[in-house]
C-alpha cells in the first residue's frame, strides 16, 4: 500500500504572509491541526500547527500582526506519494507527529496524510469491517512455519483474510490471522490437535 492511496488530496493551505489570526480561524472552522504552508506555485515552504498556534498566542499579548511565517516550521518531515504506507507510519511514529506533507520531486504539495489516514488505511488492511474472527497462533521464528498454518486453514476450507506477525519470546512469532469464519473456537481446537500453540496471553506460561 502507498501513500498516494490514503493521503488526502484536497489540502487546506495558506501562504507565508497569511496573518495568524487567519489561520486560527482556518484550523477551527476546518477542524484541522495541521496547514501547510505554500507559496503561489504550490512549493511546500513550511508547516504550522494547531499547536504552534496556541503557544504563539499563549507568548504574545499582541497577535494581530503576526504571519504565518513568523512561528511555522520551515523543514517540516515529509514523504512522496509513491512511499508505502510502512514508510509514513514509521515516520510519525519515530517523530512523534501528526502528519506529512506529502510532495513531489520539486517540492510541490501533492497532499497530506495525517494519523487518522494511517489508522483508516489499517482498519482496511487488516480488514476488522468485515465478519470473521482472529486466531492468533504462536509459530517458531523459522522459514516455511508460515506456510504450514496457511495448509492448516485450506484443509478446513476456510479464507484467509489478513495476516500479521509480531516478534515473540524464545525466537518465536505470534501471528494473527483473521479468517472468514465466526467458529473460532472449532478452528482453534482443529490447530491445537494438529501441534499448534494457540496463544492466550491470559493463561499462566503462555
């Protein structure tokens, strides 16, 4: 999955010299924490935030004159559309962010992708709208242990619909399958039967 398919065209922008009163009034009557900052050809100059806002009033008794310009980052992070969606979630992970300009080669604002893209996009990954049930099974960290579960789910006819994995103790991975059948405990007992571990972290040893 990339960027381009998650991140929200339709950017609200303003420009350097935009007053910041202006800008406050954006941000609430938009409902949004983050404005990119461009100038007439659509370059991505900065950034400035709700947060920058709110600190900028809480510091000037006078706001009226103030721009844009005068409290927004000038080297926001960004990420380019074709970037997967892995990319821009490490990203705002590892610098505590709440969004991402994202741009083209020449630095022109193609979008932006916020947080809540990035959970809408995992909501769809991992498909938790549709009906099904999650086995989460512990595997040894080894090739082709994967596979032998995937046979496990053919044999009982049933659909895979998403996978994931997490490293786990004692070079092993826990991995959760969401499956396209609401009998999870006959799934479960069917594994268990074949020498596989089930995980249930509320179980002493587990």
């Amino acid at each position: 999955m990339f960027v381009k398919n998650w991140m929200s065209e339709n950017v609200v922008t303003v420009f350097p010299d935009t007053l910041l009163s202006t800008a406050a009034d954006i941000i609430s009557t938009k409902n949004i924490k983050h404005l990119p900052v461009i100038n007439s050809g659509n370059i991505l100059k900065g950034i400035v935030t709700s947060s920058d806002i709110r600190k900028a009033f809480g510091k000037n008794t006078s706001t009226e004159n103030i721009r844009v310009d005068e409290i927004m980052s000038y080297t926001p992070i960004t990420i380019s559309e074709y970037d997967t969606l892995d990319d821009a979630l490490l990203l705002i992970y590892q610098n505590m962010i709440g969004a991402l300009p994202v741009i083209d080669s020449n630095f022109s604002l193609m979008g932006i992708i916020a947080r809540y893209d990035i959970l809408r996009a995992m909501v769809k990954i991992m498909s938790l709208e549709e009906v099904g049930s999650r086995i989460d099974v512990v595997l040894e960290d080894k090739p082709g242990m994967l596979e032998e579960l995937a046979i496990q789910f053919k044999q009982m006819d049933i659909n895979i619909i998403s996978i994931m994995t997490v490293h786990a103790e004692n070079n092993s991975r826990i991995v959760s399958v969401r499956i396209d059948s609401i009998f999870k405990k006959k799934v479960e007992n069917h594994l268990i039967s074949e020498g596989f571990k089930i995980y249930e972290p509320w179980k002493e040893g587990c």
